[in-house]
C-alpha cells in the first residue's frame, strides 16, 4: 500500500551564534539522529555523505557546515555580511529540506560518516571517576547552552589538572568561546572536581 500521506512543510528560521562568523539555521524536522554529529570543512568532504552540505557548499561564500539534532550551523568567509546573505540562505536551506530533503546519503561510505562525526568529535572514553565526573557535568550543565549556540563540545583528557576540551561548529574559533571557557565551563568544574586547574581547547 502506498503511503500517501504528504510529510508536513519543514520550516527553518535563522539564529545569530556567538561567532560572528557563523549563523545557526534550525529546522523544524529532526535532520541527523540524536548524537549524530557532521562536520565539513571543504566542499570535498561532504561529498558522497551529506547531499545537505553539498547543496550549502554550492554556495561561494561558504567555508563550513555542521549538522547536529535538528539544526544546521554554517560559517561564511569575510567575502559578504550576514545582512546580504542571511535570508536567502535561509529560504536556500528550507527549499532544499522541502524537495530533495536528505541530509546524508542511504549508500554514504560508513569511513565517510565515521570521519565526519569524529571531526565534529566525541568524548574521549573515561578513563576513571573524574573523567567520567567531567563528561556527565559537559553532558548535563554545558552541551545544552553550547548546542542552543550552534556548537558542540566534547571532552578529550584529564592529567595534571589540566581538561581538554574541543569546540566545534560556531565555537571553533570564536573569540566569546575562549571567555566562556574560562568563566564559566573552568569555574564550575574547579568547583565540582577537585584537582581541576584549568581548562583548554584542544587544537583542531
């Protein structure tokens, strides 16, 4: 029997993120399952994994596409300003999702997807109580207030005092990023593991 019931229009609306550079772009459909994460820095890597990234990539201005839960995360280069260019990669996003609308090819190579997700990063496997203390206080208290921002952050070690942490999507390389590193994710888990001294970002 064929289904013939339409899919409902998706919807997508546009949101400022900390880095000047990139805008978040949510969409009223889930796009990945949950704790998928893909990221594409060149407009080589998308290709053959994610027809959603390729068809952001067609586009001049475009240096980077994350794809998280239901939004999409785009940062542009210093060639035009939000204000030019915004809507129309708004109504370009939401047109695609309403006609061809995947997001990541059925037949993607899996070394493909593995590289994408594991550029956008997950949490380094625990290896004892902190550790495992740190990444359930990313998971519940800073993963939230960073995805809401566009971005994603995963933890990759714990020695000497010193946690690592990678930033991507709309924090890497936003200079607010830094600041919130410092203030706020290093106060509170100085607070709640002893032995944490300080806080950094991982090189990328």
């Amino acid at each position: 029997m064929i289904d013939t019931q339409k899919r409902p229009p998706v919807s997508v609306y546009a949101e400022m993120t900390p880095n000047p550079a990139t805008m978040r772009f949510v969409s009223s459909r889930a796009l990945v399952e949950d704790g998928r994460l893909l990221e594409f820095r060149t407009p080589e890597e998308p290709v053959n994994v994610s027809p959603l990234a390729e068809k952001v990539f067609n586009l001049p201005f475009v240096t980077g596409v994350f794809i998280s839960s239901n939004f999409v995360t785009v940062t542009k280069n210093d060639a035009v300003t939000w204000d030019l260019v915004q809507l129309e990669l708004r109504e370009y996003i939401q047109e695609y999702l309403n006609t061809d609308g995947r997001v990541v090819y059925e037949d993607a190579p899996a070394h493909a997807l593995a590289d994408a997700n594991e550029r956008a990063t997950t949490h380094a496997e625990a290896k004892g109580p902190d550790d495992e203390k740190i990444i359930r206080i990313l998971e519940e208290y800073i993963r939230p207030a960073v995805e809401g921002d566009g971005g994603h952050i995963a933890f990759r070690s714990f020695q000497d005092g010193l946690v690592t942490v990678t930033l991507r999507g709309s924090c890497s390389g936003c200079p607010s990023s830094l600041v919130t590193l410092k203030q706020g994710i290093e106060n509170l888990l100085k607070h709640e593991v002893p032995g944490v001294r300080e806080v950094v970002a991982e090189e990328l």
